[in-house]
C-alpha cells in the first residue's frame, strides 16, 4: 500500500503552534489549492507539521505564502466535550517547501539589479 501525498497551494491561514504535553510541537495550517478542471475554486486541506518542521514553519510562512508539501493522509477520531464523535482528515508533512512571497522575489530581484549595477 501507497500513502503519498504531494500538494501545491497557498496558506489560507496563519500557522499556529502548539506544545503538546510531552514536548512535542505541533504546526496547523489551512493550505488553499486550486482545483484542476473547469469547476475552478479551491480545495483547502488541513496541513500537520511537527517538531522542528512546525518551528521552522512558524518563523517563515504567514497566511498567503506558496508551499509544496510531501506528506502522508492521515484520517482520526475523537469524542468531544459534549459527548460529540468527530473526525478530522489531515496531511501529515514529511517535507515543507518555502517559496518566496511576491514581497521577497521583488526584494531578490531589485538586489539582482542592484549588484549588476555595480
């Protein structure tokens, strides 16, 4: 059996960080991907990040950036508050890629030009 997953999109939120009881960090983020086709629109997928993959997240991506994400499916169930069963499907990142943000590819351009300049 085969569980891979490869994603392209655009965080559609903020990440958040939390610290589970043992330690462990956890990254959460929305990621927007287009759907392929003639519908149009987005799917958005729950992304998991861990431990040092979550820190780095957190110190470089903010809601918009463009992400690659390799990762697994992971699908769970809990029993909330009031008693509620629920379930959450959610890719489990192996790798996170960082892509500059339009800000930071102007910046790398004008730095380009700037040092051609000189």
């Amino acid at each position: 059996m085969v569980n891979v997953v490869t994603l392209l999109g655009d965080l559609a939120t903020e990440v958040e960080v939390r610290e589970l009881g043992d330690g462990k960090r956890v990254a959460s983020f929305l990621l927007a991907v287009e759907r392929s086709g003639t519908t149009g629109g987005a799917d958005f997928i729950r992304i998991a990040a861990w431990n040092r993959q979550a820190e780095a997240c957190a110190r470089r991506l903010g809601r918009g950036d463009r992400v690659a994400v390799d990762g697994r499916l992971r699908s769970r169930s809990w029993e909330d508050p009031d008693g509620k069963r629920r379930c959450a499907v959610e890719v489990v990142a192996k790798a996170v890629e960082f892509f500059p943000s339009e800000g930071e590819r102007s910046g790398q351009a004008a730095e380009k030009e700037a040092a051609v300049a000189r």
